[in-house]
C-alpha cells in the first residue's frame, strides 16, 4: 500500500497542474458562444457579449463577464430590459475542463434592470422562445420564469450589486424607480426553497426586504408553501406576514398581516395611497384569505393616533379589473385625527363617530383613490381646531385663532350623489351656521353663515387643501365687522356693504387672486394681481374701478363741522402699503371735481406715490401729466406736472374755487408743488406756474364793460356783482408764477367784444392781499386778438384790498406799484407759457383740418437742462419751497424757456398766452433775419420778435409759435 500514497500524490499534482493551466488554452471566443449558447436555450432570452471576457482560478473558478445585455421579445425595437457593467460567474472545476462551464453563482455589478409592459399587455422582458417552466405547464410568472432558468443553468446563488430597477406599467401608468439596490437570492437544496434578502431606496426612503419561500417548484405549481416577509421602511416603519401560500394564477392561502410604524403615509405610500403626513402612530392587524375569487380581510383592526376603528374588506376580481367595498366603524374617534385625515395639519379636540361603507372599481390602488365612494354617515361633536393663522392684512400673524363648539353632520350618499355637510361652529363667540357638499370628483363647495357676515369657499378638494379655491365674503355692515374683528378700517375703504368674490391661492408670502370681483356700495372693483405680504403690504396687478374716489385717500379727517381750510390733509396713510397698478376708473372724484374714464399707472413705495395720468375725461375735456404725492414726510407733499385740453370752466371753477360763475373753453399746463397739512398752508407753500387760456367764454354777474366806465367818475370797492349782468369774451389767459408766498401774473389778457384789458400784479397768498395794474382800452371790432383795434386807451386801473374785498381806482401817472415786483420762478413760468402755446397751436390746426405739426425739439438752456429731473419721479426727492420746479420732459423733444432765447428780454416780451395788441399777424414766409446777432441779444438791442422769428424758420416751427404773431 506505501507505493500507492507517492502514486496518488503525484496524480493529484498533475490534476492540480492541469487545471491551473487548462484556462489558459480556453478560447474566449469559444466561452462566450458556450455562455449565450446556454442562456438561449435556458431562458429563450438573447445574450449580448461586448466587453472581455477574463477566467480566473483562484479562489474559485469564475468567468468574469464585462458589458452584458440581454433582450427579450420586444428585442426588434432594440430594447434590452437588462444591462450588466460586469457579470462574475462561478462555475464547477470539471465543467472548465470539458469547455462547457456550468454556472453555480450570479454575481451581477453595476445591473440596470429596465421592465415595461406595454398599452397592449406586452412584457419587455417576454423570452424570444417559450421554455419549460418549473410550474409543469401552468402559466409561467416571473418567480416561475427565473427560477427554471437558473435551474437549468444549475445556478444556486444568485447576488446583485449595485442596481437599479425602473419598472413601468403602461396600461395602469404605474412606475416604480428603485436606486442602490443590493440583493442575495439562495436556492437552498432539492426542495427549491428560496431565502431573500434585498435592500434599495426609493423616493428617498430606505427599504429593506427579508422573505422565505418553502419551495419554489410548490409554490408555482399550485401547491401550498410555508411564506414569510418581513419589510422594514426607514427605521421604524415595519410590515410583516407569515402563513401558507400558493400561486394558481392568482395566490392561494392565509396570511397574518401586522403593520406598526411612526408613519402611515409612508407606509401608505409603498402601495400607492395618499395620507396626510401627520398621521403618525399606528398599527394594524389583519388576516388575508387569498382565492380564486379575491381577497378578504378577516379580524380587521385598526389603531392610527388615537382613532380606533374595526371593519371588513374584500376585494374581488372582475374581468377587467379589481373590486374593493368593505365597512369601517369608530365609536368614540379623536377629531383631531379626522381634521389631520382631511389634510389640515393643526391641534384640535372633540369626538366623532363613523359607519360607513366604502366601494371602489379599478386597475389598482390609485384608480380606486379616483373612483372611490363612501356611504353611510359620520358626526363630530364639541370639536375645536386651533391655532389657525389669518394671514396679513387681514389678520395679526402673530395671533392665533379658533373656531370653536364645532357639530357637524356627514352625510354620504353614494358615488353620483355629493357628500352633504351641515352643523354649525363658534368663531370669536360668533354663531356660525356651516352647510356644504363634496362633489364627484373633489369639488368642494362650503358657506359660513353669521348674523354679521357670510362666507364661503369652493373648488377641487386638493386645491382648497393647499390653501386655493374660489372666496366669497360678504357683510352689510363694514364698519361693526370691523369693530368686532378688531380691526380698524383703512380710510380707502369707506362704506358700510362689502362684498368679495374671486379665486384666490395664498402662499406664505403673498396672496394672488384673479377674477377678481369687490363691491363696496356702489363701487365696484374688478380685476386680477396680488399682495406681497413683506414688512410693508404690496399691492399689484390690473384693475377697473367703477368710481375713484381721492378723498378718503388724502386725509383721515372726514368731519363736515370743519371748515375747508380747517380740514388738516395726511399723506400718511400712503405708508401702510406699497402699490404698482395699473388702473381704469369708470368715474373719479376728488373734493367737489367729477372725472371719467381716467387711464393711469400708480406706484409707490415707502409712502411716495407716483401718478402718471394717461388721461382723464374732466367735464367735456382731458387731463393728463404726473402727480407724486409724498406721504413719507411729517408735513404732506405734492408735485403736479398737469395738462389741461378744452375743460369746460364753469364746473371746473366751481368745484375749485369760489369765483363768479365762468364759461368758456379752459386750456392749461401747470407744473406746481406744494407742502402743508391744511389747503391754506398747501397755497402760502405753493412752488411753481400755471398758464391758463379760456376762450368764448362768459363771466356772470359781473359786467366789467360797465365797470371800466364806472372807475372813471369814481373807485369802486368790492366785487360789483350784479345778479343777471354778464361780459362776454373772446379769450382770457395769464401766466400765474408761484413762489415765496406770492402768485404773481404776468401777461394777463381779457378780450371782450368792447374793450380789452391787460396786465400785471401779484396776490399774497398769506393774507390774499392783492396789488394789480390793469391797462384797458376800449375796441371796435372783436374777433382773434390779433385782429383787435384798440382806439381808445383808458385810464390804468390799481387793484389792491383783498381778494374777497378787492378796491378799483383810476391810477394817478407813474402810480404803478407792480413795475417794481421781483418776479418768482420767471424761467419755468417762459417754459409752461411756451407748452400752452404749442398745446393751443397744434389744436388749431388739428380744428382747420390741418395735419398738427409734430413737436420738434428746441434749444434748451443749460440752467433749465441741470433742473429738469421729473418732480414726479418715484426715485427723486420732492422739491422745497426754495428749489425750483422744472417740468419733466414730454417725448419728441423739450421746450425752452425764455432765456434760452434772449438772455436779456424784458418781462414784457416773455413768451406769454396774452399776446400783446400790437401783433398784426404772422410774419411772411422767408422774412426773418439769416442770423441772430448774439451780440445785440445779449445787450438787450436786438429785435425779439426778429430773433424767435429766426429760430421758427431755422427749426421749421409754424410762424407765430414763438413770437405769438
């Protein structure tokens, strides 16, 4: 026997040697036509072999396979529903050596599994050739599939690392996406069992899976088998199940069912369902009877944060589809977790009960969430939800409210009928009455009822519960809802009904709506935007106002016992929101003035509102310009940059001032600013000019013809009017300068059909003391000023007393007190002068059917070119009394004033809406000088009239547009 031990020992070195180096003389090429060779016929599935392919002994033989993929039957598409970075397969020693490897163990690296089925049943993974399934002929699954191929190749262990699994259900529109996925699957011994353990994540949660089949080849072959799984979710969340189960195309047996967890959403979530997130604690205990008809449930129980409730389900399975009804029953049930059940995420008390039925139809779980149906009944008693927050401006966000004592009835009626909903509740010790339904398909539909208010709220069920749906509020009495609220009204929205209605959707920081619909008595607001509700509210968007009314806005002073100079304006207001607007207003009131049909842009912020008026309908007229209102001062500010075409001057004068009764045609540019909390310090502050024309016009119950002859017998002290007397006139217009307390005129023209009257003075706007000097003179013939013929000059007249009581008198030679005035902001009073002449030119010729002239731009100076910022602008600062006010610019060009002409003119020859009487019309064509002699303007020796005459032909202007001639 000795020699047979040496004998031995060197066979088993030559064995050992052999299969060392056997591998080595193994034809890749011939590997890989064995391995796809191999599967083909196990699987009926396609191999695809790109990458090297390495063999290695130690410490186990392996083939190491690189770049896999493998298709099945939708394979003519170029489909693979497998892809392998690297596949190590194990395989026995002998096998090596026949050259036909046998593979024991499945190592799949880097695998991307790609599992489809399509609109038409179609499976991506389906073999290109039917194979013997372990099921003995019964219809093959994919347990089934997978394991008589792996039991054909002999495969015991299969291991995946590092995979990806994207699984789509075309004909259900089911995905399911699952990452890092690591799984070991051991078919243990002869009877086929099957011991699982897998982990992936998916929709960033963990999953782990631990489960044990008894026997794969009973299971799939209609036979029972023990079967127990275990899924944990995160850390806490765990679902189990043990008991006895088979496969005869639909499973067959018992199974214990727990679930517990400190999450039932994502717990839900793992089968499709959609739970509010605040349902925390549960636990469930059931029984599952599996057969051929469906499923039940037995001993079902449930526990989810204090709701306990009992019940059965079933569900069966129909031709095309599955059916779920079942019964569920809760005595004694937490509000609380009702109120978390429907989505609303705060603490609340009271009890609820419920009987209901349930019923639903469909593919899978999410077409029974669509087409669900509950029957029965539900009721909530003494119930209480809190800290309920009331966004800014209508609410404090700091404060929490309540709605208290709620009793509420639920009616379920069925699939095609609405959940009805009525009981009542308490708010702020308010009654409320609650009635409402939930439609087919979500709509929701509730109204509040109060003796003070009523309310409501309507739209698709998800939308309401993320905080949108359409709002409706209602109260007849603004000002005690208000009061009980505890809220005080803001001054813009004086009236006593209120009515809201709109779609409106709130974010944590603003609030949008659109459709949107407010009355408040009369007026009406309609359109879309939002508020932005940042330290300081926000408002923007479009809107269409039925009335604009502009005094609430300017003071919070509203007592009729003050008198109009006593009534203190405050601006202040303007500091409690922001506004950037876009505004259309039916009608417009501020004071006693009555506009239509007012375009405009608004924006401020921190308490400066900018106005740009596109246009205003003002008593047969339009206005149009800029006005900032400044309310982020201690006085109150404003600066007007305004135009005023062919305003009807009777209503105007009256709703403005207390003169006699005017008509006529007013034409106007203003540009003035002013501070002051009270109208009288708004006029002593007034800062700027104003140029004014009425034409064909008829001043009542005064006959200043009359008077003219009167002064020359004696004074005459006071207003002569005389009730039914009148003067008419062809044209009336003067240049008013504001500054220093003073309003000065210059150029003041008043043609009658008898006698023409021009000249100068001031008005203290302290003491409304008044020093004038008038030149009349009788006429001939009336006509265009140009045409008039003065024959007789009257004596000069002096105007001094008051305003309210002024005195007239002849005046003496060289008793002109008004030569010696000191003109205030005489340069902006040339530049608002010359825009009402250009205004007045292009009218007329737009009235002879004339193609208007387009504005051209002139020279500006370059002292009015520094002082141009737009008083109006949002961004610039409002002028002081002591700065000077410079019109914002019009496109198309600027227009100069006076001393960018002539330097040296005098006041008389300034460019004015009165020209003077000794004009005799335009000059010809061609007529003017070729050059200006600068030299002579600047001494003050130069015909004016020559020089503007220069300038209009040089720059193309109409003849007169500067001279006036």
């Amino acid at each position: 026997m000795k020699p047979l031990v040496p004998v031995l020992g060197i066979c088993a070195v030559l064995l050992g040697g052999g299969i060392v180096v056997a591998p080595q003389f193994v034809p890749e090429a011939a590997v890989k036509a064995v391995l796809i060779e191999q599967v083909a016929q196990a699987t009926g599935w396609q191999m695809r072999l790109d990458g090297r392919t390495k063999i290695g002994v130690f410490p186990a033989p392996v083939i190491q396979v690189e770049n896999v993929g493998i298709s099945g039957g939708a394979a003519a598409d170029g489909i693979e529903f497998a892809q392998v970075g690297r596949a190590d397969l194990e395989v026995s020693w002998m096998s090596l050596l026949t050259g036909e490897p046998e593979v024991t163990v499945i190592t799949l690296n880097d695998t991307k599994l790609f599992l489809e089925v399509t609109r038409g049943g179609e499976k991506s993974w389906r073999p290109l050739a039917p194979f013997q399934s372990a099921s003995g002929g019964a219809e093959p699954t994919l347990l089934g599939e997978a394991y008589a191929a792996l039991k054909k190749l002999g495969v015991e262990t299969v291991a995946v690392e590092g995979g990806r699994v994207d699984y789509r259900n075309l004909q259900t529109e089911r995905r399911l996406e699952l990452s890092q996925l690591s799984l070991a699957a051991d078919f243990d011994g002869g009877d086929g069992a099957l011991d699982l353990d897998a982990s992936a994540f998916h929709e960033e949660h963990s999953f782990s899976l631990s489960a044990r089949v008894g026997s794969i080849p009973r299971f799939v072959s209609g036979q029972a088998t023990a079967f127990n799984a275990h899924l944990g979710i995160g850390q806490a969340d765990k679902l189990e199940a043990a008991g006895q189960l088979t496969w005869k195309n639909v499973p067959i047996g018992t199974l214990g069912l727990s679930a517990r967890g400190s999450s039932l959403s994502t717990m839900a979530q793992v089968f499709g369902l959609n739970v509010a997130q605040v349902l925390d604690d549960y636990e469930i205990e059931t029984q599952l009877q599996f057969s051929s008809d469906g499923i039940r449930t037995r001993g079902m129980k449930a526990h989810v944060q204090g709701l306990q409730v009992t019940g059965t389900s079933a569900v069966t399975y129909l031709e095309d589809g599955l059916e779920l009804k079942g019964t569920l029953e809760g005595e004694g049930v937490p509000f609380e977790t009702i109120v978390h059940l429907a989505g609303i995420e705060k603490p609340g008390s009271g009890v609820s009960n419920l009987n209901l039925s349930y019923y639903a139809v469909g593919h899978d779980v999410s077409e029974w969430q669509d087409h669900f149906e509950l029957t029965g009944s539900a009721w909530v008693r003494n119930g209480r939800i809190a800290e309920l927050v009331v966004p800014a401006p209508f609410g404090d966000d700091e404060a929490r409210e309540a709605v208290d004592d709620i009793d509420l009835d639920v009616t379920f009626a069925g699939l095609q009928a609405p959940v009805a909903i009525e009981g009542s509740a308490r708010w702020r010790g308010e009654p409320i009455a609650i009635e409402g339904e939930v439609a087919v398909g979500g709509f929701t539909a509730l109204s509040f009822t109060s003796d003070r208010f009523t309310a409501g709220i309507s739209g698709a069920l998800q939308e309401i519960r993320k905080n949108e749906g359409r709002l409706s509020f209602e109260t007849g009495d603004l000002t005690e809802f208000a009061r009980w609220y505890g809220r005080k009204v803001p001054d813009y929205l004086q009236g006593d009904r209120l009515r809201v209605a709109g779609v409106f959707a709130s974010r944590p920081d603003e609030l949008a709506f659109k459709s949107l619909d407010v009355f408040l008595d009369d007026v009406r607001v309609k359109g879309q935007g939002r508020l932005v509700l940042a330290d300081r509210l926000r408002v923007e968007g479009d809107y269409e106002l039925s009335e604009l009314q502009l005094d609430h806005v300017l003071t919070r002073r509203q007592s009729v016992i003050l008198k109009p100079e006593e009534r203190h304006y405050d601006f202040s207001v303007l500091r409690n929101l922001d506004v950037d607007i876009a505004l259309e207003a039916e009608r417009v009131s501020a004071g006693d003035l009555r506009g239509q049909n007012a375009r405009l842009r608004a924006r401020s912020e921190g308490g400066r509102l900018n106005v740009a008026l596109e246009t205003l309908s003002l008593y047969g007229g339009t206005v149009s310009g800029d006005v900032l209102l400044n309310g982020a001062t201690v006085d109150p500010q404003f600066s007007m940059d305004l135009a005023f075409s062919d305003v009807s001057a009777a209503p105007f004068f009256t709703a403005v001032s207390d003169l006699p009764r005017v008509d006529g045609s007013l034409n106007a540019v203003m540009t003035v600013a002013s501070e002051g909390r009270d109208r009288g310090t708004m006029w002593r502050n007034m800062d700027g000019a104003v140029s004014f024309q009425l034409g064909s016009g008829v001043l009542y119950d005064l006959n200043l013809n009359q008077m003219i002859t009167d002064l020359a017998e004696a004074p005459v002290t006071g207003w002569p009017l005389t009730q039914g007397t009148r003067t008419a006139f062809q044209t009336w217009g003067a240049d008013v300068m504001f500054g220093e307390g003073r309003a000065q005129f210059e150029g003041l023209t008043f043609l009658s059909d008898r006698a023409l009257i021009e000249g100068r003075g001031e008005v203290n706007l302290a003491d409304g003391r008044v020093n004038w000097h008038l030149k009349p003179s009788r006429v001939e013939n009336g006509g265009e000023l140009s045409e008039v013929d003065p024959v007789d000059a009257e004596q000069p007249i002096a105007v001094a007393g008051t305003l309210i009581r002024p005195s007239f008198a002849s005046e003496v030679a060289g008793g002109d007190t008004t030569a010696s005035l000191n003109p205030v902001n005489e340069s902006l009073k040339n530049t608002v002068a010359a825009k009402l002449q250009a205004r007045m030119a292009l009218q007329k010729k737009a009235g002879e059917g004339t193609p208007a002239p387009e504005e051209v731009p002139l020279p500006v100076s370059e002292e009015a070119g520094e002082a141009s910022a737009t008083t109006a602008a949002i961004d610039g600062q409002v002028r002081h009394r002591g700065e000077a006010a410079v019109p914002p610019q019009k496109p198309g060009g600027s227009v100069p004033d006076d001393q960018s002409v002539s330097p040296a003119a005098p006041t008389e020859t300034a460019a004015t809406v009165a020209p003077s009487t000794q004009s005799r019309g335009p000059r010809p064509a061609g007529s003017a000088p070729e050059t200006i002699n600068v030299d002579g303007v600047a001494s003050g020796e130069a015909n004016v009239d020559d020089t503007l005459s220069t300038i209009e032909e040089g720059f193309g202007l109409p003849a007169g547009f500067l001279t006036g001639n």
